[in-house]
C-alpha cells in the first residue's frame, strides 16, 4: 500500500493520499488549505489517478480544497450529512477568531465555497471500495456532529492490522477540541469508549494534525483514553489540547 501524507496551509492539516501502489487509481484524504498542490506532486511522482477525495469532517482546514481538488481529477466527494452544509458555508463550524482570520485576508477577494460537482454521503458501518481500497467508515460526532473515521486494512506489516485516518477525532497525547460550533464534548467522550477503545493496540492513527501513532500507544499514554471510564465516558477529564479549527 502506498500512503503519502503531508501538513498542508496554515493549520498544518495533514492530507493524504492513499493507494495500493504507483500506477494506479488513488484516494485523497482530507485536502485543507494550500493542499492541492501537494496532491498534484504525488499525484505526478507516483503516477495515480485520484477518484474519490474522503472528508473526515466539514472544517475548513480540511475541506478546503474539496472541491478544487475534485474538480481537477473528476473525482467523487464523500462527506457525512452532519457536515455537508459546511462545504458551501465553512464559517457556520468555525470560531469568531478563525472566521475573523479567514475574512480577513485567507479567503481573498474572489474566492467561494461551494460543493463538488459529485458528492456522496457517508452512514456509519458503511463499506466502501474505492480505487481497489477497502474502507470502513465510522461516524464519530463529537468534534463536529458529522465527523468520521475511516479504517483500511494494512497487509504491509505484520504487526499492523489497520489504518485509521482519525481526522480530528484522536491526536497523538490528545483529542479533537469540542468549543466550535457542532461540538460537544460528552458526546466525543461517549465516541471515544464506543469506537476507539474497542479497536486492536495495533492500529496505525494517522490523525489529521501531528504525528502518526497507534490505538496502544494512545491507551497507555494518552490521558483522555487512558482515563476514559468506559462505564460512564462523560465523567469529567482533562482539557483537549487545541489543533486545527
């Protein structure tokens, strides 16, 4: 499997494009600001084909070059519901700070939000097959009402049985921030002991800010999983540690 991942735009939102290896039909993950020239890049090294752009949750940092990005290659868009609006109005998910930022001078004069010529929407447990992928996708609200997760096998490494492209749902030492709007912090707990801590310690994370870590490095290290009651997941904790919108 091939994945290549690179910070993009001023968030340093990790994007990612995934595939079964060069030569071939590819998947983008998550192409923030400023990412669609990185897409191309490895796009053009490795010689793929992107068909399907795969949206972990509607913030701007990660959606913003959607649309570009699946213009460019015709491919299809993937957004759960929850967060579908907030492709064509990102500033209905985003601080009073971050919507003053992007007014003030991020968007430029010309540019608009606005959908993906072909867009899909995501259910929870649902399986897609794209560009010879498997992917399993996770609603895991919290961080936004639509967020998701998405999970593919790795046959690469024996001592890996998934990947999980954790948007901003899980951090390495931390979690998704809860403080926008469509945020709710018992409800990312009650994500968090439904869907993380049920997942195998040998699950690569790659979350959307960060570095790369895995489900059992996070569940002896991390202080939001490692004090997560699974009995009564909203008791209270520690404070997120806030990254990206």
């Amino acid at each position: 499997m091939l994945i290549a991942g690179f910070p993009a735009g001023p968030w340093g939102t990790n994007c990612y494009v995934v595939a079964t290896g060069p030569g071939t039909e590819c998947v983008v993950v998550d192409p923030g600001k400023d990412a669609a020239a990185g897409v191309a890049e490895v796009v053009r090294e490795h010689k793929l084909k992107p068909v399907s752009v795969l949206v972990t949750h509607g913030h701007v940092d990660h959606m913003w070059c959607v649309a570009p990005v699946a213009g460019t290659y015709d491919a299809t868009a993937w957004i759960h519901p929850a967060d579908r609006h907030l492709l064509s109005d990102p500033l209905a998910g985003m601080s009073k700070e971050s919507s003053a930022m992007l007014m003030g001078g991020l968007l430029g004069d010309k540019h608009q939000f606005a959908e993906p010529d072909d867009v899909r929407e995501l259910a929870d447990g649902q399986g897609l097959q794209l560009a010879g992928l498997d992917f399993v996708v996770d609603h895991t609200p919290g961080h936004t009402q639509g967020s998701v997760t998405f999970r593919t096998p790795y046959d690469d490494q024996p001592d890996v049985s998934e990947v999980l492209f954790a948007g901003d749902l899980l951090f390495a030492g931390s979690i998704g921030r809860t403080d926008l709007p469509g945020g709710d912090h018992p409800t990312m707990l009650r994500t968090l002991a439904a869907k993380v801590l049920p997942m195998r310690d040998d699950v690569v994370v790659l979350p959307g800010h960060g570095e790369q870590t895995s489900i059992g490095r996070e569940r002896a290290t991390n202080p939001f999983l490692a004090d997560l009651d699974p009995a009564d997941p909203t008791a209270p904790g520690p404070t997120p540690i806030t990254r990206g919108l």
